[in-house]
C-alpha cells in the first residue's frame, strides 16, 4: 500500500505516519491511496477535502469522520478486484462531488442517496451499465452528471426531475433517441452527446435557453430541429461528423456563438446571414460539399479562425469582390501558406481582384516577389525592362503585381491594406515568352510548322522511352527547339521515371517555369508514380496524387501504362471521359479482367453492343456490379474469387444469360434468384465454405432448371 500526496513534487509515502511527519495536518488537503484495506489511521488527516481510493475492497461508514471531505473517486486497481467489492454505505453529507467505477456503484448502498444531501457532481467511469442509473434521480441537488462510455441506449423521461442540472456528459453511449422532457433542464448549460447513434434532436432542445455548449459530434443526424435559432446563450456547437445537408436558416439567430464545428458533413450551403454571427471566432467547414460561400461571411469581424479544404469550391463564384469577404479568404490563405507550402492555395490567390485580366501586365507595372521561386532576378529585371515593367525587391503602394512562391514572407496586413494583382511565377514566364519576338531557332514552338509538330511527336516517344539515354536526347532537343506545352505531361513522366540523377536535374527547372504552383508540389512528391508489380488500387491513387487539381493529364498518364504495361485502367474507368473509357474497351465480344482488381466498371460498357462473354475473376468486386444488370445481352459470365455476398434480384433482367460462375466468394448457398431464370444452362458454384451443394439444393436446380448443369466440386 501506499499514499500520494499530490503535493508540488508528488511525493509518495509507506503510511500515514510518514506522510505527517513531513507535512502537518492541516496542509494535506488531497490524497490518494493506492491499496486493498483501508487504514484506520487515515480519519486523522481531518482537514481532507478530496480522497482518492484505488483498490479499497470495503468502504468504512466512518469516511463521515472527515468533516471538510468534499470529493471522493472510487476506483478499481487493476482487474484483479473487479468484483470483489463489499457493500457499503455513505454517509456524508456534505460530499459536493464522487466518482465510482461500476463494481463501487453496484455495491453503493440504496440509503447512501438520501444521505447526499449536497452532492452536485456524480461520475460513474467508463464501463458497461445496464441501463441508465435512475438511482441518480433522487440526487435533486445534482448540477453535472457524467456517464461517458457507459454503453447506454436511451435516457429516461424523468431526468427532467433534476432542475438544477447545469452539465449532461453522455459521450461514448448507444443513445438513438433524446426524451422530449429535457426541455425541463432550465439550467442545463453544457451537453455533451459526442459519439452516439442520434438520427435527430428533439424541439424541446431549443427551450435550452441556458444552453452554452451542444456537442452532438459523430452521430447519424441528417437535420437540425427548425428553431435552433432560440438557443441565444449556444457559444460552442460541435456537429463534426455527422450527415448533416444544410442548417436551418435560425442558426444565424445564435447570436452567442463563437465556436462552430461542422467538419465531416455533407453541407451544400450555408444560411446566407451567417454574418449575423457576429461573435463567431471559429469556423470549421472541412470536409463537406460546399460550391460557394455567403458574403455575409465576410463581416464576421472576431473571426479568426476558418477551416475550409476538402470542399469542391468553385472560386469563380466565391464573391471575392465584396472588400470584407476578399479580406476574410485571403487571411485563410496567406496564413495557411505563410506556414506550409500548401500550392494549391497559393494559386486560389489569382482568383482576388484585381484579376489579371482586369489588371494585364503592361508598360508602367511594378512587380515583386514574396516566398521561394525559381526567379533569377537579374534576368528578370533584363526581359520586363524592354516592356515597360518594373521589378523592384521592396513591398510597398507601388507595386501593381505580387508573384507568390512557396511559404511568402509578407506580412499579412500589408498585403490586406494593398489591392494587388497576385500572379504565379508561370503566369509570368508565359507573358514575358509571349512578348519576346519568335525565336527562329526554336524549331519545336513553330506551331504552323508540320516539320515542328512531326518533330514533337517524335520528341514524346523519346521522352517515354524506357532508355534513359533517350530520354536525356528528348531533353536536349527541348533545349534547342523550345519547350512545346502539349509535352507537359509526358515531360512530368520522363522526370518521375528516368534513372539518371543529371537528367533529372536538367528536367526540372524546365518543368517549373511553366508549372503552377500546384503542379510544382506534385513534382517535390518522393513516392514512385510507377512499378510493374504496382495493382490498380495503388495505381489510381499514385496518378490521382500526382495530377489532382493541376496541368498534368492523368488520363494521358494512365493510358500510356495501359498500352505499356496492361495497367492503368482502372484509373480510366474511374476519371477517364467517355471517348477515352471506350477507347479501351474491347471491340470484340469477349472481355476479360481477370486478376485486374478494379472494383468497378464503367457505364460505357452498355454502348458494347457485341459483347457476350465477360471474365472478371479477382477483382475485388463487394457487390455485383449494377452496370451488367442493363446488359441483356452478355451470355457468359465469370465473377469467381471476388468478395460477393449475394447476387441482386435484378440480375434476371440478364435474359441472355446461360453460363455463370460465381465460385469463391462469400456466398455461402446457391443463391435462390437463380432458380429463377429458366435460360441458365451452366452454374458453376465451389465455395470456401462447403464442398459439396446440400442434396435438397441439387434437387431444386434439377426441378427448376431441368437443362442447366450444376458444377460444385
């Protein structure tokens, strides 16, 4: 046994001898003790205001001789005493606050309850409950509760007896449903509902008018009640992860609100007043399904924080004209990127007014720099002064253009005081190219020139080869001839793919000038773009990761492993355009994508009229793949060693077909629908499970499908 006393140093001693020879009585406010018996000699530390006993197997009725004692926790020491606990009363009354694990609840007498008289907070630790413990009901006194990973499922009527309650923690439960009477809380300020199964709050919520913190994070509600507006006190609601579509237009009447989390919904919109949320400090919209944004958004002055990635915003709608909302996304931005090289954002930048193309680059522009470029300023300062442009290394009113590299350096207010054109470095090598006279010797830029495109496409098949001598030529020829921009993509793969370092390092500055900011990340990426022994799934990913949201072409790319390798088409048939998935497919009657692992296929395949036999052994199929069912005429099917539960009902709309085989998955019986369909001549059914069908199975094939053979061993 022994004792912790929870001073400055957190000593612990053997006993309580020990522990008042070092320190006098009256300082030892707080202990825990960690041990099976409780030692008698405890009682004299009389001035105790908080105990802490770990293990204690029988709770003495004389803890009333500790006068000042306001706190106790009970709790188990390991597993070995769980349940080994004697019954025990409590007799304190003037206990403001305890906290049980439940082998203590279950053993608490039922007459402690009355004795409590000035108990305020009750906790009982995270463990199983058989239901709510309605015990506590009696606690009139009680102002927090806090029954977190309890595994409850519902919550009775009559908590609404506890009118002084001021905090409701129910985190961690099984909760589905809330009782309307909660509306009877009048003092309840803090609910906590994280992490349950609720499909809706109840109307009565709203009556909360004390209410200044709802969290109702990761659970299954679709909406919010119509008057939320009325919870005025509301300074934190929390509804991350859950599958909200929109808010009700009342939420911009929580005029208290401060913090608002809605991350992981699928929100489409929001209220157009949220501006009205004036005390609004933070905002986290991460991950939902918003296109646009309220300019009213702007005028949240106290806003300081805005999460906002992983939405598919079109910035061309964003009405970046209104000055208090340009304001508001370009903090968002500039403060992200100010910290981490984040490029898609840096491009979003050229989206604020003044455009470029409302503020053109032309003779009197003034042009600087903030962040990492591949800029040589020497060379700069040399092409813009023939244009009548000015490059100049300070930031100040001057300047009418502001190139914005990785991790920019500018203070944010200046750029907030300043109304500047924000362009990306290729943005400017494109215009200052574009202003040069045609350089004759810049063979492959000649685009009237059938010699120059014959050459660009002898050029590509250079730059794909798998030589890297080739690909080194491909690059001196670019220097030579200029670098055509058709080639982006198929450069970007020779500087992923080529073996040697020196090559590598002459691709890449050609690569960046032209490059956005977003494509320039793409290329820092370590992981390889492509190996043969990659699988489709890891395919995909690697091409999306590479060629999301900027130049390159992932379809390009995929094809090419495609006709290379036999790869890539799982990439297609995800995000290629219906002439490029066509392109593909056979034109024969027969396809087959045995072992490809592409979980899914196109809607084209409907336009192949022709085809009859389809082969789509290990692909990782979970559910049988809808797009077969609108196509009648396939007569031959093979889904062997896929992850198949069942087969849907629908797949009796194919008429055509006569031989199925569907060995190897997670179907344990000869699904019934197949008795259904007179025209099958052939199933083939081999199962994981059993190796031979039931005999009253057979018999029912033979009885339905007279001309069809069963194959199952």
């Amino acid at each position: 046994m022994k004792f912790y006393y929870p001073d400055k140093q957190g000593h612990y001693f053997a006993s309580v001898k020990q522990l008042l020879a070092d320190v006098p009585t009256e300082q030892v406010t707080a202990i825990e003790y960690y041990g099976i018996e409780f030692p008698a000699n405890l009682l004299q530390l009389t001035h105790l205001e908080e105990l802490r006993l770990h293990g204690v197997r029988e709770i003495p009725d004389t803890l009333s001789k500790l006068p000042k004692l306001k706190i106790l926790s009970l709790s188990g020491y390991g597993y070995a005493n769980t349940g080994k606990v004697f019954p025990f009363m409590l007799n304190t009354p003037n206990l403001k606050e305890i906290t049980l694990t439940r082998e203590y609840f279950l053993t608490l007498s039922p007459g402690s309850y009355a004795r409590l008289s000035s108990l305020e907070v009750f906790q009982i630790e995270p463990d199983f409950l058989d239901g709510f413990p309605e015990k506590l009901l009696r606690l009139t006194t009680l102002r927090k509760i806090h029954l977190n990973g309890c595994g409850l499922s519902n919550i009775p009527e009559r908590i609404q007896e506890l009118v002084n309650l001021e905090e409701l923690s129910l985190v961690g439960n099984y909760i589905k449903k809330l009782p309307e009477g909660l509306d009877k809380l009048t003092q309840l300020k803090v609910l906590n509902l994280r992490r349950n199964k609720l499909k809706s709050l109840p109307e009565s919520i709203t009556k909360l008018k004390r209410l200044q913190d709802l969290d109702c994070s990761s659970n299954n509600l679709k909406e919010l009640p119509d008057k939320i507006g009325e919870l005025r006190s509301l300074q934190s609601l929390n509804l991350s992860k859950n599958k909200l579509e929109s808010l009700p237009d009342s939420i911009t009447d929580c005029i208290s609100l401060e913090h608002f989390d809605l991350v992981a919904n699928k929100i489409n919109r929001l209220p157009s007043k949220m501006g009205n949320l004036t005390n609004l400090r933070e905002l986290y919209l991460s991950k939902n399904k918003l296109v646009n944004l309220p300019e009213s958004l702007g005028g949240g002055q106290q806003l300081t924080h805005l999460e906002l990635n992983d939405n598919p915003l079109d910035w061309l709608q964003l009405p970046l004209q209104f000055p208090a909302f340009r304001t508001l996304m370009l903090k968002y931005i500039y403060q992200i990127i100010q910290k981490t090289a984040i490029a898609e954002l840096s491009d979003l930048l050229a989206h604020f007014p003044p455009t470029l193309e409302s503020n053109p680059l032309r003779d009197g522009a003034v042009i600087a720099k903030t962040g990492r470029t591949g800029i040589k300023i020497t060379g700069l300062k040399k092409e813009l002064e023939p244009l009548g442009i000015k490059y100049q290394a300070k930031f100040d009113t001057q300047v009418t253009h502001l190139v914005v590299g990785r991790l920019p350096k500018l203070p944010l207010e200046d750029l907030i005081s300043h109304s500047v054109t924000y362009i990306s470095e290729a943005q400017l090598n494109t215009f200052i190219e574009s202003k040069q006279a045609p350089d004759p010797s810049k063979y492959l830029l000649q685009s009237d020139n059938t010699l120059a495109n014959e050459n660009i496409e002898n050029l590509k098949n250079l730059l794909l080869s798998e030589d890297d001598q080739n690909i080194a030529i491909a690059i001196e020829l670019i220097k030579g001839g200029g670098f055509p921009k058709e080639l982006h993509t198929e450069l970007f793969m020779a500087y992923k793919m080529v073996n040697i370092p020196k090559v590598r390092r002459e691709i890449k500055p050609l690569l960046e000038k032209y490059s956005s900011e977003k494509a320039k990340e793409a290329m820092r990426q370590r992981h390889a773009l492509f190996t043969e022994t990659m699988d489709e799934m890891k395919l995909r990913r690697n091409i999306n990761k590479y060629t999301k949201d900027n130049e390159f072409d992932g379809a390009k790319i995929a094809r090419y492993f495609w006709d290379r390798y036999k790869k890539g088409i799982l990439y297609l048939f995800s995000y290629g355009t219906s002439e490029q998935v066509l392109e593909v497919l056979p034109k024969g009657e027969m396809l087959i994508l045995n072992g490809y692992k592409i979980n899914a296929l196109p809607a084209e395949l409907t336009q192949l009229r022709q085809l009859k036999k389809v082969y789509l052994k290990e692909c990782s199929f979970i559910v049988f793949p809808k797009v077969l069912l609108q196509m009648p005429q396939v007569e031959v099917l093979h889904l062997d060693q896929n992850y198949l539960e069942k087969l849907p009902k629908e797949i009796k709309a194919m008429t055509g077909l006569r031989e199925l085989s569907i060995s190897f998955n997670l179907i344990r019986t000869l699904p019934e629908v197949l008795l259904e369909m007179p025209q099958l001549e052939k199933i083939i059914f081999k199962s994981w499970y059993n190796a031979h069908v039931e005999t009253e199975t057979i018999e029912k094939v033979k009885k339905k499908l007279p001309n069809c053979e069963l194959i199952y061993s």
